[in-house]
C-alpha cells in the first residue's frame, strides 16, 4: 500500500483553530462500520441516542503537559524548547529550536520565569539535555510552559486553552498532545451516559511528539510508530473480557484507547488472569489489520496521509472511510484536534 492512498484535499478554512463553544456542541458524524449506510449528522451532546445498556466505552486518562517554552540566550537569542521526558527531578530531554546555535553551557531564561542550563546532545541525536536552576521540572512548566498545540493551529495558546486541550478526564500527566477525541465530552454527558446504563472504563497512553511526525517512507508497511507509554488495570481489562465474552460493545474514545487495547488483546492480557499491566506500545493499525478488543470507535477526522487516518480505514474500510471524509469536507465539518468527530459503529 501507498501512503499516498490515504490523501485528500482539505481546504484550510475547515482546520479548527478553535475548539467550539461548548464541548458538546460540536458536530458528529454517525457512520456503519460494516455497510454503506448513509451517515448521520447531529451534535455530540446526542451521543447517549447511540450507546445502549451494556456498552463499555473506553477512555484515555493522560494528561497533557504544559510541553512548549520560550527562552532567551544573554545575547538575545531565542529559543523554543519542547519538552520530551524528564530525566530526574531537574533534568528533561527536549527539542530545541534553533538547536544548532545551542552550546553545551548555555544559560537560557525562560519567559514567564525559570532558568536552563544546556548540557548537550549526543552525536546524531535531535534530543538535547536541559537542566532546570534552582527549581524541578514539573514546577517549571507548571508556571512558565504553555499547551502545546498542535502546528496546524494557526495561532499562539491562551489561558483558555490550558482548560480546553485537556479532557475532563485527564488525571496522569505525560502527554505532550491531548487524546482528541475526548475532548468532546463533559461531566454531564459522562452522566448521562452512565444512568443509561454505559460502563465508562480508563486506559493510559501518554501522547508522544511523534504524533507530531508525517510517515517518512512511501510504503505504509515500512513506516514504523514511535513507541509510547501505557498502562491497562486489571480492572478494565476484566470489563472489557466480560464485553467481549457476552457480546457487549467495547468502544474506544479515540485512537490512543484503540492501540491500547488491541495491544492488550495481542498480548492476551484480556485472558484471566486480569492484572494492572504497563509497557510501551508502537502498535501500528492499517488496511489488513484484524480488531480483536474494539467494536466501535469515538474518533476526530484525521490529517492526510497519516497513521491515524489509517487506522480509521483499517476499521471501516479505506473507500467507506474516505467517502465519509468527502462528504465531511462537503458539510463543513472541522477537522483535526478541534475540530468535529465521527462515532463508527
């Protein structure tokens, strides 16, 4: 398969750089994953018509760190550094940019109040070694980071944002990108859903910048996903297993909660007996793969050519998927972190 077999034409205008007014107030495409169906179009706040006693929907618990910082050389040059993962208390892997003026020894001072120290990078490396005076890491960006939105939002994060780009049930830190689909539900959806009789279940995977980062090689088989950081309780994985064994719905709230439990599921952990597991995942889902956990899916619309609208395809198939990307683009749905989302069950 071609990378290019997963492209389309996107006029700028329909890329959200907002989120909408309220959570639930944006748009949602209801589409089959197993027929032609024509789709259906109302608001997420009428998500709980869809769901049925018994569903299991699963959620992603990260949370996202404030990751981005400006800075300042004493000779007036500035720097952008995005944080990666602490090394220690004080010390955190970052990107810099402009990297190549950075000099091991540098001081930087960081805009809204801090101090780095530049220790280097290792040869052929892009990640570069910072070390925080007089403070700790999480203490630093508490106060002087901001939201890391993504490079495809036109326009510079405000306090809003610190709300908005953080799903109601974000409780561990270590994302540096927010698990999108999410971010359309609120407290009184969860509700809702749950006195409709929905289990409502949690996974962690820490969003990693390489979700930032296009697929380098031309064929989809040779591109390869960073890996990153999760953790599955014993808890949800007894939910999901009973689901499955009674031929209840297990639905994921986005793509982060879908590579986790199918990476469970690959690795039997849905089998008794259940217990907390964690680990890494660089689980990478397209045309062909087999869905051994997940029935349903909560999604945003993805960026061309990319791993997660490949996943989309993989679950409904590419023609059926890129279709309902055509007539969203024709409706003026939004796209991407902001933007709408689709329910494909």
């Amino acid at each position: 398969m071609r990378v290019s077999d997963f492209s389309f034409d996107l006029p700028d205008d329909l890329i959200a750089q907002q989120p909408a007014p309220e959570r639930t107030a944006s748009r949602l495409m209801v589409v089959s994953r197993h027929s032609d169906a024509p789709a259906r179009h109302t608001r997420f706040a009428h998500l709980p018509e869809f769901l049925r006693p018994g569903d299991v929907l699963v959620v992603n618990r990260t949370r996202v760190i404030p990751a981005r910082m400006f800075a300042t050389r004493a000779d007036g040059v500035k720097f952008e550094v995005f944080f990666l993962h602490a090394i220690d208390a004080t010390r955190f892997s970052a990107w810099a940019k402009p990297g190549k003026k950075l000099r091991a020894g540098d001081v930087l001072e960081v805009e809204g109040g801090g101090r780095l120290l530049f220790r280097g990078r290792d040869a052929g490396v892009r990640e570069a070694a910072f070390e925080v005076s007089g403070d700790t890491v999480d203490a630093l960006l508490e106060r002087s980071g901001h939201v890391p939105l993504p490079p495809y939002i036109q326009r510079t994060d405000v306090g809003a944002d610190r709300e908005r780009y953080q799903t109601v049930f974000a409780r561990e830190r270590g994302s540096v990108a927010a698990p999108t689909a999410g971010l359309h539900f609120d407290t009184v959806l969860l509700d809702t859903l749950r006195a409709g009789g929905v289990h409502v279940a949690e996974v962690t995977l820490h969003v990693g910048p390489g979700t930032f980062q296009p697929l380098f090689h031309d064929t989809v088989e040779e591109n390869r996903l960073h890996a990153e950081p999760f953790a599955i309780d014993a808890a949800t994985l007894r939910e999901v297993a009973h689901a499955k064994r009674e031929g209840r719905r297990v639905i994921a709230v986005g793509t982060t909660v879908t590579r986790t439990l199918e990476h469970a599921a690959r690795e039997g952990w849905l089998d008794e007996p259940w217990q907390d597991r964690r680990g890494e995942t660089s689980l990478f889902l397209y045309p062909g793969a087999e869905f051994l956990a997940v029935d349903a899916l909560v999604t945003n619309f993805h960026l061309p050519r990319s791993s997660l609208l490949m996943l989309v395809c993989a679950f409904m198939g590419t023609e059926r998927a890129l279709a309902h990307y055509r007539d969203a683009i024709a409706l003026g749905y939004r796209f991407f972190s902001y933007g709408d989302a689709m329910l494909i069950a």
